[in-house]
C-alpha cells in the first residue's frame, strides 16, 4: 500500500492568482501522485485543458464549500491511492515534501499521520514567518484545551486506511472542519509522526477565510470540546503550553521583529477573540 499514488486534492474556484503557482509546487514533487481539482461544475472542461495533468471534478456547490469540495473529489478518486493531502489554491507545497514522503513511507510500520513545518508566506510568495508547530503528538490535546492549535493541514500526510476509518470532512464546520478531520483521526487512537522539514506554505492574503477569527474560534472551541471532552490536568496543560513556547522560540522572536507584539491573529487580519485560540 506504502508504494501506490499519494492524492492530492485542491479545492479551488478557478479564480485564484496564485493557482497556477500552487498547481506548479504539485508537479514539482518527486513522488508518485494523483492530482484532483475540485471546482465547479460549469467550470471543469476548461480547468481540465488548463491542467492537463490532472482529474478535475465536480465539487459539492457553493454550500459545500472547501471541505464539500474535498469530499466531492475524494469520492471521485481513483482506488489506487495510498496517502492523501490537500492543498487550498493560494498555497504551496516545497520540495520538502518529497524527501519526508520517502523517508516516512519506507519506515517499518509508518504513522498514518505524518506531519511538519510550515512557513507563512505573502501575496509575493516571500517568506516572513514560521507557524508555530508542536513537535510531540503526545502534548496535542492538552494545547488544544489551552487554546493552541498545534499543527497546520498544509503538507500534512494521511494513510488511506484511516481517511477511510474516520470518514468524511464534517461540513457543519465552515472554517475548521480540517481540525475536525485530524482531530478525529487523534481521538481514534492513530499515531502521528513530526517532521522537522518545512512542508508547505501558508499565504496570508486580504480577504481569506481564516481572517474571520471570531468564527474560528467558536469552531475550534466546540470541535475540541467533542473529541476531548475529558480535560487534561491544570499542571500537564501548562507544562505542556510551557514547552511548546520554548521550542517556538525563535518563530516567535521572528514574528515580534517583522510585526511587533500580535498575536497569530492579528496577523491574519482579523480581531483578536475573547479566548484566544491562536498560537
């Protein structure tokens, strides 16, 4: 199973800037993969001559939405994949990613959740800050009770077996159904895995979705409210927050120079939430 096609989905309308660079950072891996595009349905012949090398699809309608479209496009895939992922079409995957899929892949037994950096970047694809990630899967639930969100979907890797197990994207949740998804996997019992590479790219864009935070974070509090509803000691929360601000360190020193004191909100463009739940 390890050596079939990963999938790679991209949810898209057609209408961004910045696909044609996130389609590019698709063709430039090195593993074997199966790309799908999920748009609408008026528009799939002719995003289907645009990228040639792909399946285009129908996504789910408007009210679908992102996650619609994923689960459009992972119905519709082919049966030979092995490993999936999605890449929304402002951002972008490095080459980073082919050397993690090759060592994570030819492990004895791999995790069937693989996991690594990413790298915020702007509307001229400049780099100027590192998301903060957690390193040890184990401190995840007690970071998400403390309102830290420890990991980003970009790059992330996710073995067939479990995308099977766990199900669809939960289209009840319009801006965290991501969280959701891999949360569910967590509680499931699966294992994950940190890399230390930089995976992917976040673009940070006016007028995204992950801007509305207020709606953010309500999603985040009752997806994490579902799938641990047993809370964490008051002492491994902290120690937990502890450690993940150390190992972050040098992001955080980073964001400060380039954009003072705020918080990962306020630098997504939006207005801080009563209870933070950004890192």
């Amino acid at each position: 199973m390890a050596n079939g096609p990963i999938l790679i989905i991209t949810p898209t309308l057609a209408e961004s800037e910045f696909l044609d660079a996130t389609v590019q950072s698709v063709l430039e891996q090195k593993f074997p993969f199966i790309h799908m595009l999920a748009v609408p349905a008026s528009k799939v012949s002719a995003v289907q001559q645009r990228y040639p090398h792909a399946i285009v699809v129908s996504d789910a309608g408007r009210r679908g939405g992102i996650y619609g479209a994923i689960n459009a496009a992972l119905d519709a895939a082919p049966r030979d994949w092995t490993w999936f992922t999605y890449i929304n079409d402002d951002d972008r995957l490095t080459g980073a990613l082919s050397e993690v899929v090759q060592a994570h892949l030819t492990r004895p037994e791999p995790e069937p959740v693989a996991y690594g950096e990413v790298d915020l970047i702007n509307e001229t694809s400049a780099v100027i800050a590192g998301i903060t990630i957690e390193r040890g899967p184990r401190w995840i639930p007690g970071l998400l009770q403390s309102g830290i969100s420890p990991l980003m979907q970009q790059g992330t890797l996710f073995e067939r077996g479990l995308v099977e197990k766990i199900g669809r994207f939960d289209l009840r949740y319009r801006l965290c159904a991501d969280l959701d998804f891999w949360l569910r996997a967590y509680a499931s019992g699966a294992k994950f895995r940190h890399y230390p590479n930089r995976l992917a790219q976040f673009r940070i864009r006016a007028g995204q979705l992950s801007a509305d935070t207020t709606k953010t974070a309500a999603e985040q509090a009752e997806i994490v409210a579902r799938h641990l509803p047993a809370r964490i000691a008051g002492w491994k929360r902290l120690y937990g927050v502890a450690r993940f601000r150390v190992f972050n360190l040098s992001k955080y020193w980073s964001r400060l120079f380039r954009f003072g004191w705020r918080s990962s909100y306020q630098i997504l463009g939006g207005n801080q939430p009563t209870r933070a739940v950004g890192n």
